[in-house]
C-alpha cells in the first residue's frame, strides 16, 4: 500500500502542500521593474501616470518611482522601478498591471 501523502518540499505542509509565505514572500525584493514601447513621449508620460496611481493606491507607505525615458528609433521607452515598503505589496502591484 503506497502512501497518499505528497513528497513535499522544505517547509511545506505534508498535508496539503502549503507553501509557507517566507519562503515566497521574504522582503528581499520590495520592488517592481515596468518597461514597455510607446509612440510618443505623451503616451508614456500617460501610463506612467497611470502606474503611479496604482502603486500609491497599493502602498501602505509611500512608493519611491524612478523612471527614465528613452529614445528608440521606433518610439520612447518607459523604464519604471517602483519600490515598497514591503514585498507583498509589489507583488500585489503587479499582479494589479496583469
């Protein structure tokens, strides 16, 4: 008769396989990376914010932005790093941008 309980991983519940949060939420990377394409510096200027009303709406505490504008022969490219005071908020805010 073989056993019905899953081989789980490290710190994992034999039971059901839960996940303890430390091991995915930890607070090592509190921030988000955003980059996309666009046809004018408006239109970038525009998501970008967008973004940061999202990412203040999510934080508890204020959110650090920085952002940098690019020149590319097809258009402007918003590079966008937005930092929290924890990591379950970034990943809160990006699963928001999905």
């Amino acid at each position: 008769m073989s056993h019905t309980i899953n081989n789980c991983r490290a710190r994992e519940t034999a039971a059901c396989c839960c996940v303890d949060t430390g091991i995915v939420i930890d607070n090592s990377d509190c921030s988000a990376r955003w980059s996309a394409l666009f046809p004018d510096r408006q239109a970038a200027e525009a998501k970008l914010a967008a973004l940061t009303g999202k990412a203040q709406h999510t934080a508890s505490e204020p959110c650090q932005i920085a952002s940098h504008f690019i020149s590319e022969p097809d258009g402007i490219r918003l590079n966008a790093e937005f930092t929290f005071a924890c990591q379950a908020e970034a990943l809160i805010f990006q699963l928001a941008l999905r």
